[in-house]
C-alpha cells in the first residue's frame, strides 16, 4: 500500500512540473515582431480636424517626437520634454500602442509609415529614414494659410 501512495505521489508531483512548465512562455511562444516594423520612426506630418483632410508638416518644429519599436514588443514615444514606455503587438498591418498608462492606441503600417491614430479624426504620421512619403500630400502651415485666405 506505501509503494502504491509513493508511484501515485511521483505521478503527481511529476505531472505538476509539467503543468507548470506549460504555465511558462519563452520567446519562441511569443509573438514575433516582423522586422520591417523594428526601429525608429521620426514625426514628419499631423493630420487634425482644423485642417480636413490635409497632412500638416512637421518640418521645422522647435521638437522632433519618435516612435522606437523593438523586436521584443516594447517601445518608446520620445521627444526632448518626455519619453513614454509602451508595449505592442502585430497583427496584419495594425499596431496596438498600450502605454505605461494602460491607454491603448492603434496605428497602422502603410509602406513604412505609421499612421497613428491620436484621436478622433487625428493622426500623427511616422516614417523610418529612407520611407516613402510621397503618397502623403504633405502641406507646410504657410500653404495652409495661404489656402484658407483664398477660400
């Protein structure tokens, strides 16, 4: 009878250790990060409601913000005044940004540009060195004035 309590015991505790094991995550379960999305982004336009649907450029502020993605899923919003920590996931093109905070923002990827939504109807846009913007109408806040006196 001890036998059989000491092979029921072992068959416990053994199936325990595996149960925890399972409970554990390295980095091959976790969610790999595509590595095009790996790096810094630099702020190069906004969009917001006073301006419809026009991309404002950015060129020329006083202060450059960034977007650091990592391969690890974590990341930093940065600009000279602050530097806020997030965490994100990938899925398909969409980003999900949740921040120190526990606020969560979505951006989307469009040719190496993030396109990250701020708020309702605003949007702040990301390129790495190197992307592609030309597919933005990007307009300097002379040109929005000058529009906006001729309308």
């Amino acid at each position: 009878m001890k036998a059989i309590k000491t092979i029921i015991a072992s068959v416990l505790a053994t199936a325990l250790i595996f149960a925890l094991c399972g409970c554990g995550q390295n980095a091959a379960d976790s969610q790999a990060i595509p590595e095009e999305y790996v790096g810094t982004y630099t702020l190069f336009g906004i969009k917001t409601a006073q301006y419809g649907d026009d991309v404002v450029s950015t060129e020329g502020a006083a202060d450059e913000s960034t977007v650091t993605l990592n391969d690890d899923g974590t990341g930093s919003f940065d600009n000279s005044a602050y530097s806020n920590p997030f965490t994100f996931v990938v899925s398909g093109s969409t980003v999900t940004i949740t921040d120190s905070n526990s606020e969560t923002m979505t951006a989307v990827m469009n040719h190496g540009v993030l396109e990250l939504k701020l708020a309702d109807g605003e949007f702040g846009y990301y390129a790495k060195p190197g992307a592609d913007t030309s597919s933005y109408d990007i307009k300097s806040q002379a040109e929005l004035s000058a529009q906006a006196a001729t309308e």
